[in-house]
C-alpha cells in the first residue's frame, strides 16, 4: 500500500518543494489547497468547495456540478502490446474506452463506451473507491490501484485481474493548481509501475514480467473550452522502471505535472513545449522539448485512436496516438537517461463542455 509522508519539505535540485498530504484538497475556509504533495488525499473535499462565476456570485448547485469533470486512465506497456483504459465523467454523459495495440502488426483492438448520466459510476477520492462502466472496473486501495476487464474488442475477449504495484517507498505525483477565474484541477499520476495478476486477450494469456503501467486520476472544475496535449511513458530499460508524464494545456498555473520516475524516485521537471502537425494524415513525429534543457524527445507514431464529437454546446476532438520515443531526459540530480525507441503514447484533445 501507499505511504503517506510527513515532516520536513523535501526539496528537489530544480527548485520544487513539495508539501505534505492533506487528508481533504480544500481547506476548513472551502478554498483549495495548491501546489505538490506527497501523495494522494483521501478527499477532494466537493461538498466543502462552493464554486464563483466570473461576477463574483455563487452558481446552482445544478451548475457546479455540470462544472466538475473527472478522467480515470491506466495504460500497461509491454515489449509485444500497449494497452489503454479509460473512464470519464463530464457530468452530461460517461465515456471510456479500452484498446489493445500490437506492436509487432500495428493493428489496434478497441472498444467505445457511453453512459447516460445514471448508468456508470465514478468514485471521487484517489485514495480509496471503485469506478465502473460497462466491463471496466478500477478499484483504489489506500492508494493502490487495481483494474478488472471484462469486455470484447473487435468481437475478441479480453479478460484481467491486475494490480499496479509501486516500487517501495515510490510517490506519485500529486498536483492540485488553479485553473480559470475561480476554479481548480487536481491531477495525480504514477508511472513505471510493475504489474501483477493475470490477462487474457482472445483467450490467449498475455505475459507480464516485463509489463510496466502508470494510471491518471484528474478531476475539477476546468474551463469551459479546454484542450491539452499529454506524453506517457512506462519502460522496463534492463530491469530498471522508468517513467515519463509530460504535458500541457491545463495544470500550468504556479505549477506543472511534469515528472520523470527512475527505480522508483520521483524528480519532479520543468515544463515542456510540444510541437507537431495536427493536420498530419499519420500524425507526424511530434518533438517535446524543454526550454531548460531537462529532456529532448521525438515521438513516432504508430497507431491512433481518435474521436470526433459535435453536439453544439459539448465538443470534442480527441486523438491518443501509440508509438516510439527516443531522445533524453535528465532527472533532478542532472544524470541523463536515454531512450531508444521506447513505447508510449501522446494525447491532442480539445473539449468543450
């Protein structure tokens, strides 16, 4: 299980301190509580928080909670396959989908899903709860994240009980920033996790010594129009973990979610620059880049997994490419670490809602 820390700030080389976890993210006075932690707490505090528009005047009930909006993602790599699952609540609908991804044929199995209102659930504490829809099932454990599947791609079964383990006394990053006039996101994510249990695609079971995962829990009250680009990776480098969350768009206010995990050891980045083509058939390689020098990286593209929305008042454009990456990236101590034509994926979305 996770192990909550306390005492002194501990510092990284770059300059960001964290802070100790609190048990609720908004404070006795209803105002958030920003900047790093950590680890997760075991609350968002939603009942505590009261939501401003741009007037100064408190919104509905009805309003705040069409405002709040909350994206759950587990991503596994493995040297044959990558797989992606996620569930979302933005408060209209639920959406998520599951996809499978062959390195070696290209080829992509998936699965779409889309819930009415009442027919999903998502739990609202990164610490300890269940999120479903459909055969998707994540559970949270003081921490510990563990995913069921029970579900077909492409008419092909597809079958796990796994839990996401932590190297010992490994954190996650844990960020809460303000986002817009009065409101906030909270995102917390852990790469380069080793995976244990079982899983079986087309009946046929899937290896995972050598499978690496990292999961994405982030939930606010976003602007109206946002949009965002995002990089993960997970690798198992000759029985070392190493971890990458890139991006940008969002938690970019006095802070950024940008973190690199080595054996575990969490060295906490400066923001990056993402450039591509959006209009590229294939996508295009993409280059992440920081302007302190902490990483150079090129993506190729490999697969994409994409949808496209417009319903007038709720829009979205969204593509989540598989692929290789290559280039470096220096942890907070200064010690570069190269990849090689690494698996991960890269994430163009705009949303309005």
């Amino acid at each position: 299980m996770l192990e909550l820390k306390s005492g002194p700030l501990p510092t990284t080389q770059s300059g960001v301190a964290t802070q100790a976890t609190p048990d609720s993210l908004i404070d006795v006075h209803g105002r958030p509580l920003f900047g790093h932690f950590d680890g997760p707490p075991k609350s968002l505090g939603l009942a505590d928080f009261q939501l401003f528009n741009e007037m100064d005047r408190r919104v509905s009930r009805l309003k705040q909670r069409c405002s709040y909006k909350q994206f759950e993602f587990i991503g596994l790599n493995s040297p044959r396959w990558m797989l992606g699952v996620a569930l979302a609540d933005i408060a209209y609908l639920g959406s998520g989908f599951c996809y499978l991804f062959d390195l070696q044929s290209r080829r992509m199995y998936q699965q779409n899903l889309l819930r009415p209102p009442a027919g999903f659930n998502l739990s609202r504490s990164p610490w300890q709860g269940e999120s479903r829809m459909g055969g998707i099932h994540f559970r949270r454990e003081q921490g510990q994240w563990q995913l069921s599947l029970d579900l077909k791609l492409q008419g092909m079964p597809l079958e796990g009980e796994l839990t996401l383990v932590p190297e010992p006394l490994s954190l996650p990053m844990a960020l809460c920033s303000p986002t817009g006039y009065s409101g906030w996101t909270y995102t917390q994510k852990h790469n380069a996790l080793k995976v244990s249990g079982q899983l079986s695609f087309n009946h046929e079971p899937q290896p995972l010594l050598h499978a690496r995962a990292g999961y994405d829990f982030s939930a606010g009250f976003m602007r109206r129009e946002t949009s965002w680009r995002w990089a993960s990776i997970n690798a198992d480098i000759d029985g070392k973990g190493v971890g990458l969350n890139l991006a940008a768009g969002v938690n970019e206010t006095g802070s950024c979610e940008n973190v690199l995990w080595v054996d575990g050891a969490r060295h906490l980045l400066s923001p990056v620059h993402f450039e591509f083509d959006r209009m590229a058939a294939s996508g295009g390689q993409w280059r992440v880049w920081s302007e302190r020098g902490d990483l150079e990286l090129v993506f190729s593209p490999l697969g994409c997994r994409s949808e496209r929305l417009n319903l007038g008042l709720l829009k979205s454009n969204f593509r989540q490419y598989t692929g290789l990456f290559s280039g470096w990236v220096k942890d907070s101590l200064g010690k570069r670490h190269e990849l090689v034509q690494q698996s991960g994926l890269t994430e163009d979305h705009f949303a309005k809602w």
